[in-house]
C-alpha cells in the first residue's frame, strides 16, 4: 500500500480548544510563580489536587512536564544530566528528565509558551500510590528548594479496600491538609473543599464517557487519541475549566459515534494497550497501526484518571478510596480480572504490554499475566520492550516488526 494512501487516525477538533487550556494553564502557573501574594503547589498526578486547588494554590504537576519532555523527545538529553548526581539510569525516567532539564536550565516550556522555567514551588505534595520513586523525586526537589514536602503512604499492592486501609488513608488526607494550610496561611474551607471534589467527579465522569466512546464499532478515538487529551483531567482535575472542558470534547465524540465516524478508517481489528505511552513515538505508533487498519480501543493508562468514587457529600473518605483503588496501587488478581473485563467490554482482539524498562509499577507483563490472559481469553498477546521517556530502550525496527506480525495473526 502506498504511503499516501495509508489510512491516518483522524485528528479531533477540540484539540485546538485543549492547546489553548494546556497554553493558559501553563501562563498563570508561571504569574503566579512570580507574584508574592500566590502560592504554588506541585502534585503527583494521582495527588490531593482536590486539597491543592480548595486552598487556593495554582498547582504543577511534574510528570506532565516529564511528560512533555518525552513527546518533544528531549529527555534523552537531559537523563545523564540526573544520572551524573547519583540517580539511577534504572529508576523512572520522568524523574531523571525533570530533574536532569533543571540542571542544565532546560524546560519545555520554553519553546512551547516562553516561560524560562518551571515554577519555583511552596510546598509539594505527593501520594505514592503510583510508585515509591516520586516520594524521592519530590523530596530532591524539596531539599533543592528548600520548601516542605508533604507525603501521603497508603498500601500498596490493595487487593480487597478495607476499612482499615481507608480509615489510614484518610487519616493522612487530613494530616497533608493541615501542614498544607500552614502553607497556604488559610484554613481549608470545607465547603470549597466539597466544590472541587464535586468537580472532579463531574470531569471524570464525563471523561470516563469518552473513553467508553471506543466501545462503539468503528470506535471513534483512539488510545493515542486519549493520551494527547487526558492533559485537562490532569492538571486541571477539581476546577470548572476541566469540566467545560470535557463537555466539549464529548459532545464532538458522541457526534462521531451517531454518524459511524471511525477514528481508523476500515477498522478491521481492535487492541487493548496496557502499560504507560511511549511518549516520544506517540505519534509514529498511531501511524503503524492506522496503516493496519486496527484501533487501539483502550488502555489501562487513560482510564487511570477515572475516580467514580469521588462523593462530595463525603470528600474524604471518598478521596482516600478514589486515590487508593487505582489500577497501578492494587494487587495481580485485580489488575488481571480487571484487563480482562476491558477486553471484553471494548470487545479487542488482542492485548498489546508495554514493558517500560524504568517503570515496573506500571509494567504488568513480568510476572505472567500475558500468558495467563491470553489462555483465559482466547486472544493473542504481545510484548513490546521500551520505556516512557527514555528512547534508548526502544528499538523501533524490532517493535515494528513485532507489531506487524502480532496483527498479521489475528488475520
């Protein structure tokens, strides 16, 4: 097939209205970094947002930047920066891009809006529900600029939530909050507290809707699709402008669904992703498998950032069980049983492991799981070796050629 004739995933159009949100995001972090009279609060991305934002703090989120960096494929050159103080080339290269970028002087918010760097924090707050190497990640930054680091610990590995794990949890929500009011130099207001739960769970509802939306045969997005637009339900989770936000975008995917519009024209076969993108090959790994004429339907990823249990009427409690039931913090039963359920309901023909080398806590394919999923389901499974940040883990012809052959089976 020539290459122009090469079926393309089709763009979104909300995406322009997301540039704009992600430019002005950006924008008022970096007034209010340098004003004073505001605060800023940096946050894991699976963090107390809801806490930051009732408190008045404009919060960054350095794994969206880490993120940024892999996209732009520049982490590559800023990684030995870290490794050279004494951190790990084996440990999360989100960490070792951030902070390698800050020792060299070097942001992606240069090029993209013209911010010098990113924005010098007051306090940060971290949850290590992801994994271990954010509590490090924050406390190197914590120590640089010699400002409070504020933890929360929860279980990991949860397999069944009991009430003693959430009564723990929650103790540590409201234990983060107060030293995090000391920071702010105001009281957290409950009913401000319940507003930005209420948004939340509004714009991760209506973010669940779309995902959902690739359910639909032909499915009208993609989990490249997904991973370019979850930048709102991560930043800006607990504010109006994520819920707008989100209106929008399912309103143009729910248009694509009642006009039969594919996001893969002639959609002949449907993936499941598990694992974290490959950030810089985004873009390079949607073309190969348009030009397959297969969707990525779905993705453990993306629906991370889907915290149904969210209940402003309960806020804490709610946010003890949102932020410690998330897929990466459970045990290997869940997250099988829980694979399997989405293969079934996004009815994909096979499952597709990314294996990053620097994030095992998001890596599910070392322990047997592909196997066991693909006796119990039937479906074919596949691979792949890489990384989120770091490109030289990845090999694109070996990739390519296994993918190629992976839906060549499924013919």
């Amino acid at each position: 097939m020539a290459a122009e004739t090469q079926p393309k995933r089709k763009k979104i159009k909300t995406a322009g209205t997301m540039k704009k949100l992600m430019a002005d995001y950006f924008l008022e972090l970096d007034r209010a970094a340098a004003d004073p009279k505001r605060k800023v609060a940096w946050c894991t991305s699976v963090g107390p947002a809801e806490i930051l934002y009732a408190l008045g703090f404009e919060v960054h989120f350095p794994e969206n930047h880490a993120a940024m960096m892999g996209a732009t494929r520049t982490a590559m050159d800023h990684i030995p920066a870290a490794n050279a103080v004494g951190y790990s080339p084996d440990i999360c290269s989100y960490l070792t891009s951030d902070v390698g970028g800050y020792l060299q002087g070097v942001t992606p918010l240069t090029q993209a809006y013209g911010i010098e760097s990113v924005p010098k924090p007051d306090v940060l707050a971290y949850n290590t529900n992801q994994c271990r190497d954010v509590q490090e990640w924050f406390s190197w930054w914590g120590r640089e600029c010699d400002v409070p680091v504020v933890g929360i610990t929860p279980p990991r590995s949860v397999g069944t939530l009991t009430a003693k794990v959430l009564d723990d949890v929650e103790a540590q929500f409201k234990w983060a909050a107060a030293r995090l009011e000391e920071v702010a130099g105001r009281t957290l207001d409950p009913a401000r507290l319940r507003e930005c739960v209420a948004l939340s769970l509004e714009a991760t509802l209506l973010w669940e809707d779309v995902l959902n939306a690739a359910r639909n045969v032909p499915s009208p997005l993609t989990f490249f699709d997904g991973s370019i637009h979850m930048g709102p339900i991560v930043v800006l989770r607990g504010t109006q402008k994520a819920v707008d936000y989100y209106k929008e975008l399912k309103a143009e995917i729910d248009g694509r669904v009642k006009e039969g519009v594919a996001a893969v024209d002639g959609e002949a076969h449907r993936v499941y992703w598990e694992g974290m993108p490959i950030w810089g090959k985004l873009r390079t790994l949607s073309d190969l498998f348009s030009s397959l004429r297969t969707c990525v339907v779905a993705s453990t990823y993306c629906n991370s950032w889907v915290f149904s249990s969210f209940d402003p009427d309960d806020p804490w409690r709610s946010m003890a069980k949102a932020y410690t039931e998330i897929f990466i913090n459970r045990d290997e039963p869940f997250k099988e049983a829980y694979i399997e359920r989405l293969v079934k309901e996004f009815s994909a023909d096979g499952v597709l492991f990314h294996d990053a080398k620097t994030c095992p806590s998001n890596s599910n394919s070392r322990y047997g799981m592909p196997q066991r999923l693909r006796n119990h389901l039937g479906v074919p499974t596949l691979v792949i070796q890489g990384d989120l940040n770091d490109l030289r883990l990845y090999s694109e012809e070996q990739a390519t050629t296994n993918i190629e052959a992976f839906i060549e089976g499924m013919e």
